[in-house]
C-alpha cells in the first residue's frame, strides 16, 4: 500500500481536484469537450498554466487536458511543506464526505514527509478515512435495501460514493465486499490500522485501530468454520494488545464490548472442539459485566446489545453441568463424525431405550437443561452458529414423547437467541427470553408459550409487565441470564 501511495505522487508539484464532478476539458475553455470528470482526491500532474486554467495530465486516466485552477489546490510534495500537509489531513479526517480528498492529501504527506518523521498519527487518519469511506458505501447499500424495489434510488450519492472508492485504490487502499443479509457489505481491508498497532502508537490510537480490525460485520459470512476460529483468536489477540487504563471511558466501553463478543464467539468454537470453553465464557460475561453504561454514545447503545445478545448466545459456557437428581436426564453420544446424539432418559430408560433421541451438528449446551415438576418436560439450549441459538423443547404427549425446536425469532436474522425463563405451575405453559437482532434493529421479548403449540399467548419488552412471566420466573435463570442486564 504504501508504495502505491508514494509512487501516485511522482512531481514535487501535484494538483489535488478539490470538487466532485470536476471537467478536464480538451482546451482552456468552458465551452470545450469534456473529456474525463474528475472527482475530489484524484491527483494531476501539473504542466502548464493558461488563462485561469492549469494544464495537467491525469496518470491514472492516462489523459491529458485542461482544469480550472479554481477546482484544485497546488501541493508542493517537498519535505518543508509535510507539517502543512500534515494540518491539512487533521482537519479531512474528522470531516465527512471528504474521505476521497483527505486520503490524497495523506498521500502527499507520506511522499513528503521524511520517513524518521512519520509517526502512527498519518496511518490513524488513513485507515479512519478509509474506513468512513467504506461505511458510507454500505449505509448506502442498507438504505437502498430497505428502501425498497419501488423508491427511486440516490443515483448522485452512489455515483459519488463508487468514485471516491476508485479514487482511494488509486492511493492503494483496499477494500472487500461480499453479500450480507440481501445487501452488499463494503469493508476496508485494514492495512493502515495493522501499522499502527505495530509502531509506537498512543492508547487512543491503537484502541481506534483494534475496533476497526475486529469489526464483526465485516467478516464473509462464508468463511469457514476453522479460518473463522483462527480470525476470532487473532482478533482476541488484537484486542488485548490496547491498554484500556489510560483510555476515556467511552473507549474502554468498546474495547470490552468488542472482547465480550469475541470471546462468545470463541467459546462456541472451543465446544466444538472439546476444548476448554469455560474459560472463554468467562472471560466474555466479566467483559461484558465491565461496561459502564453511564458513559454511552447513542452508537455505544446499540454496540452494547450487540455485545448482549452475542454474550447470551454462548452464555452456558461458562456453566457447569447441573447435578442436581431429576428422573429426566440428558445423555449425549457422538453420532457421525462431528454430529453429537442426543438422548433423553429415565430410571426406566436408557440410552438404549430412551425416551427421545435427536441427532445434531450444533452445540449441545448440557448445563441448560431445565426439568419441570411433574417431569413430562424438558428444555435444552443448542447452538448451531455461534451466533444462533435455538431452544429444543422435550415433552410428553398422548402420542409420547416429542422433541420440537423454538427458534429465537419468526425471521432469519444473523444474530438471535432463545432461553427457558421459567414453568408455569400446572399448565402446559413455559416462560421464554428472546434477544434478536432483525433488520438492524434489536429486539428483546419476554414470552408466555404453549408447549402443544409453539405459539406465544402472551409477551412483554419487561419481565414486570407481564404479571404472568414476573410471578413464576426461574430463580436460577434470573440470576444468570444477560437478558436482564
């Protein structure tokens, strides 16, 4: 990357196109052709000057022309003018839509500047520009998606958005995309944050480069499952490199919001491989325990019950099995390879003979398991991704025993979980704690469910409002459950 950068500025005197949709024109005329529009950050050698026009070249067009001097700012790519241009891109990197021209100008610094002079301070604001640059690209995907087929799409914000995307590869910044939830996800490739966290970089700066680096949505959904272990151990690592002592309490929050998430997802993986994922469980509940919800932005908000419900998603990790006597007993078995069976029994039924018996290749959450009274049923947590769980429901019926599945959401959102919250005395009722995230937007419900049927007779955003749910919720479940953080 670096290289790119330093060879798109080959004159000690470049031009720097200020404006979208600026007019190289064949002539120093505003009546002569068109011949290529230029967009803010593209860099033009200078080779003349007529009229209130300056002759350049365009390298990365391979063309040649004429643009108003009105519309570029003559940098001068010598050492004695890199604090100038240093000013420059701390005033571009807090500015938004000016990604494009705050991305050259960094360019001509790092050309200019000597190299015992550069510090982390030119990387924080490129990859903070890049960045930007890359969110605004799939906002605008999100927008257009929810929008709808029949709104009229912002064909000037994308027209704009996809050049200053152009302009920054140009510079060597390098951006990834893939489709995520119907929409296209554009992702900075982080470059410039991994040289950060490699030099000599303040607390500030590394926390505002491990965030970028370890950003959950900017992983392919279709990565697999052992490169998703090794990129969630990379990003544990990453996270533990910034000290969060000396840093504003809005930062530590993300910091230990991130860690919580990461290590959920790594606790799901260690089950998977019969590792030792209590541990990561642990370490992903004390992070989350450790925010400190008085200082949030809005934005801190919603990163928080991301964190929640990725924390909930994984939470029996960190559980022991309950060893409490109960008739009903979960016993598991492997199955094919990687599939766990699993088999619920009796002092009349064993594995042999169960009672019921479901294979899977999710995670099966032991520790979870919840009896009612009578013993005619049993609840058990699975998790098939380590973001998704589902609850498994065991009971009795005049036909005999059924094992039905609850999923935590009616949609097919990415990011959701289900829970036993509690029995209902004598019915064929049981309590239940949702957490999903749907359409950006995050949901929490509080449900009363017909076992014969699966459907909610009733449901809440609180425990307390629902008279039914605050009267006969499980003692334990409210002492371990995130949901009611």
């Amino acid at each position: 990357m670096l290289s790119n950068i330093i060879a798109a500025a080959t004159s000690s005197l470049i031009a720097i196109v200020t404006q979208d949709q600026a007019a190289l024109r064949a002539s120093p005329r505003d009546s002569a052709q068109q011949q290529v529009t230029l967009w803010q950050g593209d860099s033009l050698e200078i080779r003349g000057e007529r009229l209130d026009y300056l002759q350049v070249y365009d390298h990365r067009r391979e063309r040649a022309g004429f643009i108003k001097a009105s519309q570029v700012r003559i940098v001068n790519t010598d050492a004695d003018s890199a604090g100038d241009k240093l000013a420059v891109v701390r005033f571009l990197r807090d500015t938004p839509g000016a990604e494009a021209l705050g991305i050259a100008y960094t360019a001509a610094y790092l050309k200019a500047a000597p190299a015992t002079q550069i510090n982390a301070e030119a990387f924080d604001a490129l990859g903070t520009l890049a960045e930007r640059l890359a969110r605004r690209s799939s906002n605008l995907q999100t927008q257009a998606a929810q929008a709808g087929a029949n709104a009229k799409p912002n064909k000037q914000s994308e027209t704009s958005v996809a050049a200053h995307l152009e302009v920054a590869s140009y510079y060597g910044i390098r951006f990834t995309s893939f489709e995520r939830e119907g929409r296209i996800q554009i992702c900075y490739d982080g470059e410039a944050f991994r040289r950060v966290m490699a030099m000599s970089a303040n607390n500030e700066q590394k926390a505002r480069a491990a965030l970028a680096l370890t950003r959950p949505d900017c992983i392919d959904p279709a990565t697999r499952p052992l490169e998703k272990f090794a990129l969630d151990n990379w990003r544990a690592e990453v996270l533990d490199r910034v000290d969060i002592n000396a840093l504003p309490d809005y930062l530590k929050n993300r910091i230990k919001m991130r860690r919580a998430g990461v290590w959920s997802a790594i606790a799901y993986q260690r089950s998977r491989k019969n590792e030792d994922a209590r541990s990561a469980g642990n370490r992903a509940l004390l992070e989350l325990a450790a925010v400190n919800k008085e200082e949030f932005t809005d934005e801190d908000k919603q990163s928080y019950f991301d964190a929640g419900i990725r924390v909930g998603t994984a939470r029996w990790a960190a559980e022991v099995v309950n060893t409490t006597k109960s008739a009903l007993k979960i016993v598991t078995t492997s199955g094919e390879p990687g599939e766990t069976c699993v088999h619920l029994t009796d002092d009349k039924h064993d594995i042999q003979n169960p009672l019921a018996k479901r294979c899977t290749y999710s995670v099966v959450w032991q520790a979870s398991a919840r009896t009612n009274s009578r013993n005619t049923a049993l609840t058990l947590a699975v998790q098939p991704m380590d973001t998704w769980r589902e609850l498994w429901l065991f009971h009795q019926t005049s036909k005999g025993w059924e094992i039905d599945v609850l999923p935590p959401a009616n949609s097919n959102p990415n990011l959701a979980y289900v829970e036993f919250a509690g029995w209902i005395p004598a019915t064929n009722k049981i309590l239940v704690a949702r957490e999903a995230k749907i359409d950006g937007a995050y949901k929490r419900r509080f449900e009363v469910i017909n076992m014969d049927t699966l459907e909610t007779e009733n449901g809440a955003d609180q425990p307390s409002s629902l008279t039914v749910f605050y009267k006969w919720q499980d003692p334990i479940w409210k002492s371990q459950t995130v949901s009611l953080r």
